[in-house]
C-alpha cells in the first residue's frame, strides 16, 4: 500500500486495515458503510498519557490510543496558530506558502522595528512538544529547541543551568517580545456589510434625488449614486455587498490617472429602486450589533481613515458621524479621543478621532473590524514597545511528539498569535500530519501500538501518584478499529493491574466487550463511564453524527453497564444551541431510567477548522434549522462563533443560555443526579487513590527512575 506523501515524510507507517469492523453485532453503524475505505497509519509516541493544565477541562491526564475518529462528528478539534501576513490580516501558519509576504522584524535603534520579509521555506518535522502559557491567556506549542525573543534575547525552551544542554532558556520570570494575542476576524454576516456600507456611503458616497425642468415634462427627478475610490479592494467590497442586497451597480473610470495621482474608479446606479434601497440601508440604526459596529467602523475606516507613523485617525466634518464612531470603538473596548484640526470651511472644523493604545490596539482593531484597503494596514517599521501581557505564565511537556511546522524567512523570524518567533508551531490532531479537518479526519486514522506497553511504563515512574485517566479526551477510544487492535481493552488491563482509578468517555457500543473488565476494574477503584448521547431523535444523530450508533443503542450499552455494577452516566455532549437543548428533559429521564448515576453537559465548541466542517454538515442535512443553530450559537458566545480565550472556551452567555442551564438544574435536581457519592464520580475525585504498584518476584516495589 501506498502511504500519504505528508506522512511518508513524517515517517509513519501505514498498515494492512483491520477485518470489517461492520461484521460485529457489538456496533450499530448508522446509514451505510463508508464508500471510502478507512486507511490506518502507526503512530510511534514515545508518550501515551497527556497531561492538561486549561481550566476549561475538568480533568488532568488522559489517555487516546487512537488519533481521527470514525464517529465523523462535527466538533473535535482545536484551531490553528496565525501568522500576521504582509496585508495586515492573519493566516494559519500550515496555510502559509513559500513566496508569501508576511512581517518580520529588524533591529534598528533600541526596539526591533516590524518590516515585511518573504517565506523562503516551509516544511515539518516531529519533535516532543512543550505548551508555553503566557499571562494573557496565549498558549504556544512548540519544540524544546524552539526559540522565542524575550526581553532578555532569544531563548529555547528548554535548557539547563549546567552541563551539555546548558543554553538560554525561558524561565517564568522572562516577557516575551510581541504585539499581543490577535483578535479573531469578523463574521462577515449580513449585519457587518450593512454597517461597513453605511459608513463607506457615508463617508465617500454621493446620495440623492434631483428635481430639474424637462422637456417633455414640467420636472423630472433624477435619483443617483454614486462611490468614486482610488482603492479597488474597497470598491470592489461595496459593490459585492450592495449586490448581496439586490442592488447591482455600474463600474466605470471616474478620473484618468495623472502625474503624481492614481486613477479612481466608481461604481453608481440612477434606478430608482436601487436608489431608495441604499438610502434605507445607510439609516442610522436603531438596534445595534457587536457586528454593524465592526462592519461601520471598517467601512468609515477605509473611506476617511489613515494609519501613518503610528497613528490610527479617522476624520470627519459631521459631528454626529464623530459620534457614532466614538460610540462605536468604545462598545468594542478601543480608547478613542477626539481632536478638532483644521477648518474645512467657516464654522465647519474637521474631526479627528484618534484610537490610542499603541501598535497593541492598533492591530487589534484591524483584526477585529477587517477594513478592506491594505495600504492603510500598513505597520511597517512600527516599533514592538511590549505593551502586551506577554509574561511566561507555566512551561511544560506535553508528553508527546507533535509534528511541528517550520517557515524560513528573510528576516528569520515572524510574528505567530502576536509573538516573535522562529520555527516549530505545531497544528492539532490530523492537521499535525497535512491531512483535513473533514473526511481525512474519519477515514485516515493512526493507532498506538504500544500504548498498554507505555502505559505500564508510565506506571513504574515514581512520580506516577495514581491519578485518574480519562479515556478518550480527544477521540473516542472505543470507535471501529478498536475491535482489531484492543488497544483500549490492553490499556484498562494495565489499569486493572495497577489499580489505576479511569473515567471513560464514549458513543460505542463497543464497550459492551469489557463490562467484566470494567466491573471488575470498579470493585478495586474509582471508575466511571460516561455514554455521550447528546440527541433523542435519532434522524438528528443520524444528521450530525452519521457514524455514531443510534442513541437507543448507546441507552442500552448504559443498561447493561449499570447492570454489570459499572457507574455510569450521560454526557451531553455537546449542547448545540438551537438544536437539542429541548432535549434534554428526555435525555436525562432515559438515562436515570437505564442506571446512570451522573449527568454532565458542554456547550458546542467551533474553535479554527472544526466551524467550517460543522456548518457545511448542518447546512447540508439540516436545512431547515441550520439558520437558527447559528444564530442561536452566536446568540450563546456574545456574537461569536467561538471564545479562544483560556478558561472561556465552554462558557455560554445570554439569556438563550442561561435558560438552557436553569434547564438543566431543574432536571438534574429533580431526577437526583450528581448527589454524594454520583456527584464524586462526576468529578473524578477519589478519597484516597486505590494505586498499588505490583511486587517483583523479591517482594519488592518496582520502580524506574
């Protein structure tokens, strides 16, 4: 067999597939077999546990002897890391490609000075891989030999203060050298063209209706638009936003271009209709969005705005548009102030409203609100001042190699989430291996062989204290391959050896395998299993999570575990706004009614690539729902798609959601879940850790050091 180029580089292994995994009655696949067959490829992790720090995940350590998941639901991966590129916009850096313009930075005087570079190369290599936390919130992956430009030089990672590996290396007393985390783009949504055309007509359109004598008749009125731009990226947006609303236009040369000056091209319409309809849509709103406010302020940006020297201006002679803008920057947290300079005309001064804050909110403010002229974006030889909380917050290993993705530049660095760096960012879960996030994610999985083997070996290390494993914090442990390779089953007999407490996670009805062992397992410790079944119609589940077994099935796999003397429990997993919070009475009536002792429930995550794979599904086999599930969700995440921001990332907000929690207390009180003793095994909490090391022949504890 073949093996994927990006693989083969990688020097993973793509093994013969497992028998039929359809043959067994212990699953129920939903719909047909896959018309793809799956392709399995071998991981090699020298690791097997993964240690998490984020406070947005209830546990510690968990445990995936599978990457890629045959269950093909929409939300389980994470995001990419951005890279500020030459445009002022950001892109993930396994995106970026050899020849594109991207800054960098150069020394000139006593601060490093922001200058555009080219990529001269890209390319990946494996290597163990480290999470730097910094003071607001970032979270950088990367290898120990990777270096970062901290206020103390460039350092490593890692090192030693002694010895061959003595070398500078990032300590959490050490800043990092940067603009600050950056903002995540618009939404382009209905409501950001609406706001960016008004502030673009307003500021550099020409409106109105004219009454004139005709020849035929006493008076004719004439009705005209017209935006005349020196910038096409700008007009060129107006003219497909207007078009998005029915309101084609004409483009024509307005001014040829002369010595010392560009030529400017328009766009205009004499109909009337058309007319009338854009004089509806500039109308000052009377409900605002978090949306129009970043659409306005792009579009009165590109129109009346400048950045030189440092400064972020945008001017204007009409007291009410100065206040709009005001208003605008401060419900999105941007410090403005307001300056008069010189008189346009008697009585009529022009307005300078200046954002304050430094590169820092200067580039937030170009992410966030997205103007379309890149000219304007221009922040060559901006001075890197250090505003942002860039402090080393924690540095540890992940416990794991991860591909790590490297670029060469000009200038040999580059700017990745607001950081001076070098090389080896690393990309999550098959994206780490050059694969999608959507179809290669289902039918391209690698397995770990050896992970009861490093499983065992991580229980001999005396710093091993017995916490608790949570099985499939990634990808479900129990999908399809799981029948061939019992990798899972190895992993629990470890644990069942060692005494080691578990919490499993799962959709499959796979489990049903190992009830013995799992009961076996909960008579010496802490177990607890979790059967996600986040829908009750099973044309939903069938909808968005077309390999998964019917929620039946996996209502009869908590039965028979609860049978067995295994604590269990539901997940809903994920709430999905406008979709299945309705059903989580009945969820949880089932669920009580077939032997779960514990409930929990997350909001729907969309972090990165895993939003576009989610939407596509929805829209494509939810059609009629699909524009309430967005909103709702965007409802849920004030205006959002998604909060990146460390210990948010599960956090709802709004009356939507908050009703959905009152929902969910409700039910849960009133059915009795996660009281004493359910309650603990929610958590994972043990009294005191039932972990025993098993005797050598001698009697002796066994250990390695």
């Amino acid at each position: 067999m073949e093996t994927l180029p990006t693989a083969s580089r990688l020097g993973l292994i793509r093994v013969d597939n497992p028998p039929n995994p359809y043959l067994t009655d212990q699953r129920e696949l939903i719909g047909p077999p896959p018309e793809q067959p799956q392709e399995i490829y071998v991981d090699h992790s020298k690791n097997i546990l993964s240690k998490n720090d984020s406070p947005d995940i209830g546990f510690t350590w968990s445990l995936n002897p599978y990457r890629g998941c045959f269950h093909s639901c929409a939300y389980c991966l994470s995001g990419d890391t951005p890279v500020l590129m030459g445009n002022g916009r950001t892109k993930p850096i396994a995106d970026v490609r050899t020849g594109d313009e991207i800054y960098g930075t150069t020394l000139g005087g006593t601060y490093r000075h922001l200058v555009k570079t080219h990529v001269i190369a890209h390319w990946s290599s494996v290597k163990p891989a480290y999470r730097i936390t910094l003071e607001d919130g970032t979270q950088l992956t990367a290898s120990g030999d990777h270096r970062f430009l901290s206020n103390r030089g460039w350092k490593y990672v890692t090192g030693t203060e002694w010895g061959n590996a003595r070398r500078p290396h990032l300590t959490i007393r050490n800043h990092l050298l940067g603009t600050g985390r950056f903002s995540a783009p618009p939404e382009k949504d209905a409501e950001y063209q609406r706001g960016y055309l008004c502030g673009m007509i307003r500021g550099d359109g020409s409106i109105g209706s004219y009454a004139y004598s005709g020849r035929r008749r006493g008076t004719d009125v004439q009705h005209r638009f017209r935006l005349a731009l020196i910038d096409l990226e700008a007009l060129s947006r107006s003219a497909r936003y207007l078009l998005e609303i029915n309101v084609p236009t004409q483009e024509f040369l307005f001014q040829k271009a002369a010595v010392g000056y560009r030529p400017v091209y328009a766009i205009r319409t004499s109909v009337r209709l058309h007319v009338e309809r854009v004089k509806e849509l500039i109308r000052w709103p009377t409900a605002l969005s978090s949306s129009w406010r970043k659409g306005f302020l792009a579009g009165i940006f590109d129109a009346e705005g400048c950045y030189s020297r440092g400064i972020l201006r945008i001017s204007n002679a009409d007291c009410k548009m100065i206040e709009w803008i005001v208003d605008s920057l401060r419900r999105l947290k941007f410090d403005s102030i307001v300056e008069e300079t010189k008189v346009n005309r008697p009585g009529k001064p022009i307005l300078v409203v200046r954002v304050r804050g430094g590169l820092r909110e200067h580039l937030r403010f170009f992410h966030m609100v997205d103007p379309a002229i890149s000219r304007k974006k221009d922040i060559s030889w901006q001075a890197i001042k250090n505003q942002a909380k860039l402090r080393v917050v924690s540095i540890e290993p992940l416990g794991f190699d991860l591909p790590m993705f490297d670029i060469t530049t000009g200038t040999g660095d580059f700017i990745a989430n607001g950081v001076v760096s070098h090389n080896c960012f690393a990309r999550p879960t098959h994206e780490y291996y050059g694969l999608g996030a959507g179809s290669d994610f289902e039918r391209k999985l690698f397995v770990k062989p050896k992970a009861p083997r490093l499983l065992e070996a991580a229980f001999q290390k005396r710093s091993w204290q017995g916490e608790t494993i949570v099985f499939s914090g990634v990808t479900d442990c129990y999908q399809p391959i799981e029948a061939a390779w019992k990798l899972t089953r190895g992993c629990l007999e470890v644990c069942l050896k060692y005494r080691n407490p578990v919490a499993i996670i799962t959709k499959s009805a796979l489990i049903r395998r190992d009830a013995r062992l799992l009961a076996e397992l909960a008579r010496q410790a802490a177990v607890s299993v979790s059967i996600s079944i986040p829908f009750l119609d099973p044309a939903v589940a069938r909808a968005v999570e077309p390999g998964a077994p019917s929620p039946a099935k996996r209502f009869e796999t908590m039965k028979l575990l609860a049978d067995a003397g295994v604590p269990v429990g539901i997940g809903v997993a994920p709430v999905i706004p406008g979709l299945n919070p309705s059903d989580i009475p009945g969820l949880l009536r089932r669920a009580k009614e077939n032997g779960a002792r514990f409930a929990f429930h997350t909001l729907l995550r969309l972090p990165g690539s895993v939003r576009p794979v989610f939407l596509s599904r929805i829209r494509e086999r939810l059609p009629l729902a699909a524009r309430k599930i967005e909103d709702r969700i965007r409802e849920s995440r004030d205006g959002r798609w998604y909060d990146p921001r460390f210990g948010h990332r599960h956090e709802g907000h709004g009356e939507y959601w908050a009703a959905v929690e009152r929902s969910w207390g409700v039910w849960t009180e009133r059915l009795g879940f996660n009281r004493g003793e359910s309650g603990r095994l929610m958590a994972g909490r043990e009294a005191a850790s039932s972990f025993r090391r098993p005797h050598d022949r001698n009697g002796q504890r066994r250990f390695d050091w």
